[in-house]
C-alpha cells in the first residue's frame, strides 16, 4: 500500500500574498495520508485567535496531535468581568488517516545568542498505525539563528529519537486498567521518519550530524546510525533545489527535509517540493512509501 507523506511549514497561515487563508493550505496538501506542519499557532490576534491545528483536523478529516513549546498566557476578561481563559501557542502538529496511538512534545535545547530573538522549539513525535505496521513520524521545527543553536537541537533530537523504542510510549506493561482502558499498549516501533523546517541547507555543517560524513557514505544512503535524506533517495543532488519561495533562483536551498531512518529506505518511491504552492513562505514536501 502506497502511502503519500507531507511537510509544510504554514508560517501560520500567511501566504506569499501576505493573506491568512488556511483553505489554501488545506487544498496544498489534502493528497497526503499523513501531514507533518510546523508553524502552526492558536490564540493569535495576527490569524484571528483560530486554533489552527483543530481547524485543519476538521477539514481534512484527520487525527491530529499538537504540541507547542512557546505557551504563553492571552486570556482576558469579556464584557460582563468574567475571565476567558485562552493561550497563544505556537508548535508543530501531524494529522493522519489513521489513528495515532500516542504522541510526546520534545522540548529542545534553547540556547539564542543574548542579542537575538528567538522562541522555545520542538520535536512533535506521533506513533501512528499504518496499514503496515506502526511508524514513528515527527515535526520538528529547529532555530533559525545559527549552526550553534541548531548543532545542539539536533544531538538531543538524535538521542531522543534513538531511545524512544525504550521509554517513548504512553505507560508500560499495561496493568492498571485506569490508565489503559483497555487498549494494547503502544507499539515501541524502530522505523521512524523526521519531517520539518530544519532551517539548515544541505552545505551547512549540521547536515553531515543528520546523514553522516560524506566520505563514509555507501552510495545514496547514509551509513548505519544516520539518516537517509528522502531528496537524494529520489535521484536528486544534495545541493540542489529549493524550499523557501523567495531562494527559487538559489540551488541547494532547501531547508525543509524529511529525513529516513535505514530501515525505510527499501519502502521509498518518491520525493517532491511543491513549487507551485503559494499558502506559506515555504514550499510543501511530499514523500511516498510503500507499506505492507
């Protein structure tokens, strides 16, 4: 069974015209199973105060889970005195066809330079039952400031991504009913996928922490305890292509990935950017594989 993946980084709703419509967004990506997003916001004055993560799982028709790191207080009190309560959140989110057994928000590490703006990131992992067998996907969304801040956001991505097998799931074992109700408890699975705006290019020097060193890599997989990058799986240069609409006369400007563990390679048939996508400052990618 073909499976066709997403990623898109939303800039929460903002388009290349400068309007806020999230049906352009839906109408972008709507073709995948699975959709990884970044960017993605609730309680902003700037897109109205919709919770974007609901409205999306409503008109796609898909199970979501969201996850923000920057969580700040926006309640206010309405008319007659009473306090609303309301957050402006901020993160990532993934929507499936099929259900998602359990999902963890990964803080990473947060280390701006005193003179620079930057917001708290994430990792969103979500263990999801496909017709195959149950995969790990993630949305990940990691600083844009320097190769400094991102260097040590992706030696804690690694390490976390590695142990989730052992003590990623939602409880163990499974005897207290009160936690269980009953369901299985959720697959531990090895195969796993990180999609996401990694604000990083392929020449850049955190690249080789994700796929390894060059030198050392058989072909066009990565050596063992790497990734595979999916755009190379596809045939293409890893300096090549572009993410970000603005770079479309830019080669090796990608910065939005998504990125294989080994095990997958061999369920690969395809990568592609949608350079025709006009709902973001970036460009949706999309990935096929094959299942079961």
């Amino acid at each position: 069974m073909t499976i066709r993946f997403a990623s898109y980084n939303i800039q929460y709703g903002r388009g290349q015209d400068g309007l806020y419509d999230l049906e352009r967004i839906a109408r972008e990506v709507e073709q995948a199973d699975v959709i990884a997003m970044q960017e993605v916001t609730s309680g902003f004055a700037r897109s109205g105060f919709v919770d974007q993560a609901a409205w999306f799982a409503e008109r796609l028709d898909r199970h979501m889970v969201f996850g923000a790191t920057y969580d700040v207080d926006a309640s206010y009190r309405d008319d007659s005195g009473r306090l609303v309560n309301r957050r402006r959140r901020f993160g990532n989110a993934v929507f499936s066809r099929f259900p998602i057994r359990s999902t963890r928000t990964l803080p990473l590490p947060f280390l701006p330079p005193a003179d620079e703006q930057d917001i708290q990131r994430c990792a969103v992992e979500a263990v999801i039952d496909l017709p195959g067998g149950p995969i790990r996907v993630y949305s990940i969304h990691l600083s844009h400031l320097t190769p400094g801040t991102r260097m040590p956001q992706i030696a804690a991505l690694k390490a976390m991504v590695a142990s989730a097998p052992r003590d990623g799931m939602a409880w163990a074992n499974g005897r207290d009913h009160d936690w269980t109700e009953g369901w299985a408890e959720p697959a531990p699975p090895e195969p796993c996928i990180l999609f996401g705006d990694f604000n990083l290019r392929p020449a850049d020097p955190e690249y080789p922490m994700l796929v390894g060193d060059p030198t050392r890599r058989r072909g066009r997989v990565a050596v063992r305890g790497q990734f595979a990058d999916s755009w190379v799986l596809a045939g293409n240069a890893e300096n090549s292509g572009y993410t970000l609409a603005e770079w479309a006369s830019e080669e090796g400007a990608r910065i939005d990935y998504a990125f294989l563990h080994p095990s997958l390679v061999p369920a690969f048939r395809a990568a592609s950017i949608d350079t025709a996508a006009k709902g973001s400052d970036h460009l949706p990618i999309f990935l096929e594989m094959d299942f079961g």
